[in-house]
C-alpha cells in the first residue's frame, strides 16, 4: 500500500511540475555534466577573483627571476603545521656565466593567507591589497612560485589566473551578442518564412562559407595598432559574435517551424496576441532548455577562437593577458626543453573546454523529451 501511494505521489510530482523542474531532474542524472557545472563555476569564480587569487602582480618583470622552476608549498616544519617556501639562492653557470636561481634549503620563508600585495580593485569596484596568499619577509628575487615563472620572471601562476578572466570574459560575452541575434534573426526566419526567410539563410550559408582563419588575418590586419587594450578587447569580442550567431539561428528557426502550426500558437493567434506576445511568451519559452543547451556548446567555440586569434597573434596584444597570449610563450622549442611549465597554460584551455561539451550535451539530453 506505502509503495502505491509513493508511486501516485510521485506521478502527481511529475505531473504538476514545470518544464525547467523536469529538465533539471534529468539533468541531475547525467553525473558527468553536474561534474563539469561544478567546474564550470568554479573557473567563472576565479576569473571574477583573479586578483585576489593572484600571488604578485602579473605584469611585474625580474630579469633575476627568469625561468624559475615550479616550488611547492612545504605545509609542515619539524612536526608543526607552518606552511612555507624555500628561499632562491643564486649560483653562475661557469660555462655560461648565467646567473641562475635554485631552491635553498637553508632558507624557509612563512606563507600567510591574506597577506598584502599589489593594489587592485575587488570585483571592479572595490580598492584593496590583500590576496589570499602572500610571503613573509624574503628578498627581491623571492616569492611563491606554483606554476613557475617565464622568460621575464613573471609569476605563471599569477598570469594563468587573471587570463581566466579575460578568456572567460571574451567568451561570455560573445555569446551573449550571438544568442541576441541568433534569437532575433533566426525567430524572424523560422515565423515569417517566405522572401525574409530565404534572405536571412542565404546570408548564414554566406558567413558559413568564408574561410575562418583568412578572415581573421584581415580582421586583425583592420585594427589600428593604436587601439588601447580595452579597445581591442571589444573589437575581438563584436567580431568573433558577428561571425558565432548563424548555428543558434538555424536551430531557433527549425523551432519556430515546427511551433508556428502548433495548436496553442494558432490559438494565441484567434486570441488577438501580437507577433511580439506569441514569440516571447508562447513560443520562446517551450524551448527554452535547448537554447540553454545550444548556448554551452556555442562557449567553448567562442573561447578556443580568442585563444586561437591570441596565440596567432591576430587577436589580443600584451600587455593584455589571456590563454593564448601566454601560450605564444610556448611556441618555441628551445625554451621548451628548458622550461616545459610554460605548457600549462594550455591545461586550462583544455579543461573548460571538454566541461562546457560536457555540460552541453548533459542540457541537450535534460531538454529532449523524447530522450
């Protein structure tokens, strides 16, 4: 009997909730996308608290610091819980005469949690100095290394975290502008059909058929090289939007299709309800989880295209950091072979990447009832 009236109360669940409640209870199931949401929030949390989780200022240059290998943290000294970092002791290549930077046992520097840094502004707004990690005392050439430093001494780990940002940032942005006109242009193609509809496919199958990688070379060949950063930042970001909008179209215009003779939209239409009325809330709302689920699998594209332009060096220039500015680094393989670190500003890439796939197909199948 308990059983019977657990299994009627649960059809009841069903049967009264709402068409979010049912795709985010299916979604639920799929381990691996609620996985990759963890991470994906946990990537947009570093990027708004890049620099408070940055460790030195990521545009500081020490030509003593260059090439440092990565250093952990040493989290016990003599049975007690005193998280520190070895001291840099310097030694001359006799060969090269090389000035060269190498852990020194003898010295154990404090590591402190909100210790004062460099001065920045706390989600944009807020002035301050304090970062999560800092160095007790030390010399010049000392500091926290966990990711290693480049050709320049500048702290790898520092500028992986605030790239975060800017590659998130552009991403974000980006598909915010494709998601506004793939909704508009491709609603407008799917609902009214006819000459506007032919025009506006002719128009995707044109921008779709334009070599990628040419394009962006005159693109980037377009912007003047005294454009400041936050300049740039826009131009790259209405560019790749401009050209990022046309798969979300064609699936909003196949919805519309197959809605435009539905029952309920035939019976708004008797009602009186205007275009307008019909498309946001009749039409828009019943496949809202699909354009949910479009839009994570449009962010890793629009992420891999800024790191692509970046490391091409089509897209953003330094001082602006992102994840393809700091993997230019990697491009050579002399500096390579003695500083392989510099390859793990490609981990991140990589990572986001498969979690947004990941999240994207977890949505598509949450959304499809027939699933």
């Amino acid at each position: 009997m308990s059983s019977t009236i657990h299994s009627a109360g649960s059809e009841d669940r069903f049967a009264e909730a709402t068409q979010l409640q049912l795709t985010w209870w299916r979604f639920k199931r799929h381990k691996l996308a609620v996985i990759s949401l963890v991470l994906v929030v946990l990537f947009y949390l570093v990027a708004i608290l890049a620099d408070f989780l940055a460790i030195s200022d990521p545009h500081a240059t020490d030509a003593r610091r260059s090439f440092i290998p990565p250093q952990g943290i040493h989290f016990f000294d003599d049975g007690a819980f005193r998280p520190h970092v070895k001291g840099l002791k310097g030694t001359r290549d006799p060969k090269t005469f090389k000035l060269t930077y190498a852990p020194d046992p003898g010295r154990k520097l404090p590591v402190r949690m909100f210790a004062r840094g460099y001065d920045y502004h706390l989600l944009g707004v807020i002035p301050t100095n304090i970062h999560l990690l800092g160095l007790e005392g030390g010399e010049a050439v000392d500091g926290i290394f966990l990711l290693g430093t480049d050709q320049l001494g500048r702290d790898l780990y520092s500028r992986l975290v605030v790239a975060t940002r800017i590659s998130l940032l552009i991403g974000l942005a980006g598909v915010g502008l494709s998601l506004v006109l793939g909704l508009i242009l491709g609603g407008i193609s799917g609902l009214y059909g006819g000459i506007v509809d032919t025009a506006i496919q002719r128009l995707i199958e044109m921008i779709r058929s334009i070599p990628t990688i040419p394009l962006w070379m005159g693109l980037a060949a377009s912007l003047p090289n005294t454009w400041s950063v936050t300049q740039v930042y826009f131009a790259i970001t209405i560019i790749i939007s401009l050209f990022g909008w046309t798969e979300l179209a064609r699936v909003v215009r196949g919805r519309f299709l197959a809605l435009r003779e539905e029952d309920f939209v035939i019976a708004a239409e008797l009602a009186g309800a205007g275009q307008m009325r019909i498309i946001f809330r009749h039409m828009l709302p019943s496949f809202a989880s699909h354009v949910i689920a479009a839009t994570s699998l449009a962010l890793p594209t629009m992420i891999i295209s800024e790191t692509s332009l970046s490391f091409l060096g089509l897209g953003l220039r330094a001082p602006a950091i992102s994840w393809g500015i700091l993997l230019q680094d990697a491009q050579n393989v002399q500096v390579l072979a003695s500083a392989p670190w510099l390859l793990m500003a490609a981990l991140p890439v990589i990572v986001i990447i498969l979690a947004f796939n990941f999240l994207g197909d977890g949505l598509r199948d949450a959304a499809d009832p027939y699933g």
